[in-house]
C-alpha cells in the first residue's frame, strides 16, 4: 500500500496503579524502570518511533512529575520534523471538571488537543505493556479492511482468558461479538477460529491487547453518540459492534506482556536475561529508546557474572551477580550474592566528600556480605552490611515502612534504608 497514513496516536498513561504498588508510589505506571535502564514508556514511544508513527500524546493523571521528566529529557525531536512527544495532563475544563473516569473519557476529554493538526487515524495505546510491533502494518491492515476501529488481538488460553476483553471473529477478521473478563463457565462459547497449530496449544480466545486504531470520524461518532462510556472495553467497543460499526481483529503472533502487577513485572524482567529472550533488546532495527544519560562504562571486581543484565555506570565488587536486572549507577558490595532480583540502581553518585562526612550513615547501594533472592530494590535505597533480603514461596503478603512482600517477592521501597545484619523474608 503505497502513500502516507496519516495517524496520531494517543499513549494511557495509566490511573494509580495500586497493582504494581509500592512501585507506583511514587510514579505513574509508565515512569516504572525496567530492564535496567528503559522505562515502561520507552516501550510505546519506541515502538511508534520504529513504526515511523512521530506525533505522540501521553495522557496522564497519577504521580506523573517523574514520568513528564522523562519524556521531556528525552524525546525531543529537531525542527526539521514534524514529531513530537506532549504529555496532556488531566484537567478542568468548561466541558468538564473531572479527572479522567477511564480509558475512553481520558481519549474524549483529550480530542480537542488534536484539532490543529492533520490526521486520518488516532492509535491508541497503552503505557504498560511490554512487546515490538509495526504500527505500519496494522494501519495498512485497518485500512484494508475498511475497518472504523481495528483492535490488536492476541490468542490466549482459558486461563487468561478471564482477565482479558474477549471477542469473536469470523474467518474474514471481523469482529462479531465482545465481552470485558468473561466468567469461565462462559468460555466455551467464546471460541475463535485460529489455525491449527494455536487450537492444539488451546489458545482458541482472542483477547484485546489494549491497541486501538480509529477511523477520526467513526472515533468521534462514537463519543457523541455515547457519552457515558468512561471505557473501550466496558463501553465503547461493545457499542460500536452493536450498532454495527466495521470492527476488525489484527492478530499480533509476537510476544506481548501486560505489567499489571508485581509477579508479571517482575518475571518479565528476568525472562530479558535468558539466553534467547522473547523480548529482544538486541535488534538493529527495532531498537528501543531511552534517555541518553552519558555514563560511564560499569566496572567489576571479582564479581562471577551469569544471565544477567548490568545497566551503565555501575560500581560491583558482589561476589556473583545470577540471573538478575543490574539498573544504573548501582553500587554493589564484596562478597554480596544477587540472584533472580532486580536491582534499579541509582539516581545519582554520592560523592567521595558525602561518604565522608557521612561514614556513619549507610551509603547508597548495597553493602557488604549482603544476600538478595527473589527480590525487588527499588531506586536510590541504601541496604547496610551482612544484610538477608530473600523472597520465596510461603511468605505472606505484608508491608512495612521499608518493604512489602507480594506474592512472595520482597519489595524494597523507594529510598528505603535497610540497617545492617537486618534479615528479611526467607533467612
């Protein structure tokens, strides 16, 4: 298909959160790190990038002055393109004096920001997904179909598919039916056709990956017609099938995660350390993008390195760092073991005067002697000497002013300080 799309796309940033707390207490969703030195934006905005999709609006509202940090300190495009990346906070407006009620009043209570510019399609995403596509090919295949809303499809089996949007399609990729996180006895009659090889894995349901492609003119029918959906999912979609809209399903065959919550974060963090990892970092043409911090190489003394990922600028003396998320300017002390745990690293170095004046206080990083499993240290928390942080099955969920347990991974919070010989979770 030859000639220029014309598309906008409209990136959630997300509401509070409170799954992936103590994460989120202090940043949106989006403004989350992973794998080391991204955070969950970059995702979105690199995959537009890569799409050759470079007019973007993140839609935000919770804890966001750590993620408007971030997009304005690293994309900025040169004067000679048109692209952009503008956050559109939630705000009063004469129409209305409410924050965004849901995924669909936060694209409608938005649209009026689109109206100086030209476009054909909004794409819509949202800001905590982990996963590559080619947005080209999906507008070309939405285009083709002739389609008013093109939603992103991906098959699962039974067992997830009770927390998904879950649609039938016929065998020409039109969407027929919708229903929001449907109870299991309901399941049976929500099969679609898939090939062969898909049904024999039993993952015969399509369910909606949150990626969206409106016609502009069907997309604001919509809002008019329907103004007290808050939701695609609960309101939206079902409308726009039942007054029969054109509704088409783009099957995504590649890997795709939702970060809802603490154990999802945290396995697909680790899953980047295997050896061929579903997400690939290391891809020339669909690279992703962070900011560009000039650090420093890391450097190591005597540390046994296995599976694992060790961001910029970092300073490790651990004895053996396996199968773990190293983040930046993390500071790591001899004879420390790091395994299946994510480290987020630093904001900034302490300086040689600071540790001075300081040398009673415990210095950012981990210290000596140290044992961290199944863990998750957050940014900037300074844990002291001969200290056990070990997560694992059994362990109740709890939380207290330096941690929480979830799920059985332990979560050192934001800054916290773990005194030394302190034993945590597991011992």
């Amino acid at each position: 298909m030859s000639g220029i799309i014309k598309m906008i796309c409209l990136i959630l940033g997300g509401g509070q959160g409170s799954r992936l707390y103590p994460l989120t207490s202090h940043r949106s969703k989006p403004a989350v790190p992973i794998g080391g030195k991204y955070r969950l934006i970059d995702i979105p905005i690199s995959n537009c990038i890569n799409s050759g999709v470079r007019r973007m609006f993140v839609l935000t509202q919770f804890n966001s002055a750590s993620l408007n940090r971030h997009i304005k300190n690293t994309y900025q495009f040169d004067s000679f393109s048109p692209g952009f990346v503008d956050i559109l906070a939630a705000e009063q407006t004469p129409a209305s004096d409410k924050w965004f009620q849901g995924t669909a009043d936060a694209v409608r209570q938005s649209m009026h920001h689109l109206s100086s510019h030209d476009y054909d399609y909004v794409l819509v995403l949202s800001g905590d997904q982990l996963y590559q596509m080619d947005f080209k090919l999906m507008a070309e295949y939405h285009i083709e179909k002739g389609a008013d809303l093109t939603i992103a499809t991906i098959p699962v089996v039974a067992k997830e598919a009770t927390e998904f949007g879950i649609m039938k399609v016929n065998k020409e990729g039109y969407i027929s039916t919708f229903i929001e996180k449907p109870k299991a006895e309901l399941l049976p009659d929500w099969k679609s056709p898939v090939p062969a090889a898909l049904k024999r894995k039993g993952k015969e349901y399509l369910a909606s990956m949150g990626i969206y492609i409106f016609r502009k003119e069907a997309l604001m029918k919509l809002f008019a017609d329907h103004p007290e959906a808050t939701d695609f999912g609960k309101g939206i979609i079902p409308s726009a099938i039942q007054t029969r809209y054109t509704v088409a399903s783009y099957q995504f065959d590649g890997y795709w995660t939702d970060i809802g919550n603490i154990p999802s974060f945290y396995e697909a963090n680790l899953e980047l350390c295997d050896n061929l990892p579903q997400f690939n970092l290391f891809d020339n043409h669909k690279r992703i993008f962070t900011r560009s911090r000039a650090l420093s190489p890391s450097k190591f003394f005597g540390t046994a390195i296995n599976k694992s990922i060790i961001a910029e600028g970092c300073i490790i003396h651990a004895k053996r760092i396996e199968r773990s998320v190293v983040g930046i300017r993390s500071r790591i002390g001899e004879k420390s073991l790091v395994k299946n745990s994510i480290i987020m690293g630093n904001d900034y170095y302490q300086t040689l005067e600071e540790l001075v004046k300081q040398a009673d206080d415990i210095p950012m990083g981990i210290g000596k002697r140290c044992k961290i499993e199944h863990a998750i240290i957050d940014k900037d928390c300074r844990i002291g000497d001969d200290v056990t942080i070990c997560g694992g099955e059994g362990l109740a969920n709890t939380e207290t002013d330096q941690y929480c347990v979830v799920d059985g991974i332990v979560v050192v919070k934001k800054k916290a300080v773990i005194p030394s010989g302190s034993k945590i979770g597991k011992i």
